[in-house]
C-alpha cells in the first residue's frame, strides 16, 4: 500500500511540477514578447501524426495572411 501511494503522489509532483513550467515559459514569453510567442510542445507547426487537421489551420492562416496584405 505505502507503494502505491509512494508512486501516485510521485506521479502527481511531476505533473504538478510540469504545470508549473508551463506556467513559467507562458509568464516569460509574455513578459519579453521581443523572443516572440511561447511555442507550445504540441499541436499544429510540430512533426505529429495528424496530418489532416494541421494542414487545414496552416492553410487557414496562410489564406489570413493573403487576404490581410492585399487589402
């Protein structure tokens, strides 16, 4: 039993722990917004396997982009 909860409030702290990271890098990237945005570890722009949903949102915006500079 002591293992078992050994493990589960282990697993809790690095969870909390990588919250609380996040929550860093977001603070930063706002404060110094000359770095540029805060690049988030997943979603659209990395290598996943989605292939689909991530090339519509990239074409979303390059069509964004298109419109927004012609007018």
């Amino acid at each position: 039993m002591t293992t078992y909860l050994i493990a589960a409030g282990l697993i809790f702290g690095v969870a909390t722990l990588w919250v609380g990271i996040q929550h860093a890098y977001r603070r930063f990237a706002w404060r110094h917004p000359e770095f540029g945005p805060a690049r988030e570890a997943f979603g659209c722009g990395m290598a996943c396997t989605c292939d689909d949903p991530c090339e519509k949102q990239k074409q979303r915006i390059r069509n964004r982009n298109k419109t927004s500079n012609s007018i």
